[in-house]
C-alpha cells in the first residue's frame, strides 16, 4: 500500500469526519472504499455507454424477439 497526499475542503472533511465516526473507521478507510464505489461507477457507466452506442448503430428490428412471445406470462401482475 502506498501513502498519497490529497487536499480537500475544510467543509468536506468536517462531513467525513463526522462519518468515519459513526462508522468507526478510519479516514484511510473510508476515501478508500469510497475510490473503489466511484471506480466501479465509472466502470458500469462506461459500460452502460457502450451498451448504448451499440443499440444506437444496431437498433432493435421490430420482429427480433417475437420467438420469446410465447414465455412470457399473460394476466399476471
């Protein structure tokens, strides 16, 4: 593990402080866990992006998923 210096904001730091209080754990802890959601987030949103650019250059036909007409309940909530 490496040691990193950041600078952050006199407002933020008092809220993360006020969290790692309640969640009893660290300063280190949290931004770490708290960089690891927001990798994940860009990652699903850049995945979302590709899934989007595909669907845009090859658009559903309108007749693609009619062989699963028949799976699907009927008169169910």
């Amino acid at each position: 593990m490496k040691t990193t210096q950041m600078t952050i904001g006199e407002p933020l730091l008092d809220e993360v402080e006020e969290v790692i209080q309640d969640l009893k754990t660290t300063r280190s802890a949290f931004i770490r866990a708290a960089l690891q959601l927001a990798l994940r987030r860009h990652a699903i949103s850049k995945l979302e992006q590709q899934h989007a650019e595909g669907y845009a250059k090859h658009p559903i036909t309108p007749a693609e998923f009619d062989i699963w007409e028949s799976e699907q309940p009927r008169g169910e909530p």
